[in-house]
C-alpha cells in the first residue's frame, strides 16, 4: 500500500510538471509570435544568429530553448532579459507558478 501511494504521488507531480512546462512553452510560443510582429522566422533567425528551425520548434512548442536563445530573442526585439520576460509573463496565466501550491 505505501509503496503504490507513494509511486501515484510521483506519477501525479510528473504530469504536473509536464503540464506546468507545456504551460510555458506555449507562453513562450505566443510571445515570440507577437514580439516578431510579422517579420519571417527566417529573416529573424538570419538576422540574429537563431536557426529558423529553432524559432519554427519554439512557435510549435515543441522545443524548450536554451538560455543563450532566449537572450538572443531579447536582443532581436530591443528588450533587455528582464523586458523581455516580462513580455513572457504576460502570456501565463494570472498566479501562475511552477511550485507545488
């Protein structure tokens, strides 16, 4: 019995962190999209050093990019990081956090 509660607990938080980073992803695909305006994910990624293929799999959310990109995605829009993730934040939802509440 414990060890069969305790495995549903750790099968519970996996979904829950999983839907928690499909929750970004999407945050993140949304704010790429709306910052780019209507500029090309080619012409974007030429410009700023980016892969197009990158900017497609971020925008289809299946691609959690690294650190450096994400810098790179502020550079290109004129934002510093901090901007920049404040433009992401408001594409969450209202409260939300990637703890356990």
């Amino acid at each position: 019995p414990y060890t069969t509660l305790f495995r549903s607990s750790i099968v519970n938080y996996i979904y829950m962190q999983e839907e928690k980073r499909k929750i970004i992803l999407s945050a993140l695909a949304r704010t790429i999209k709306r910052l780019r305006n209507n500029k090309s994910q080619r012409l974007l990624g030429d410009e700023y050093d980016i892969p197009f293929s990158v900017i497609s799999d971020i925008e289809r959310e299946v691609k959690d990019p690294q650190l450096t990109t994400i810098f790179k995605f502020a550079s290109a829009f004129n934002l510093s990081i901090s901007q920049f993730m404040i433009e992401f934040e408001k594409e969450l939802p209202e409260k939300f956090s990637v703890n356990d509440d």
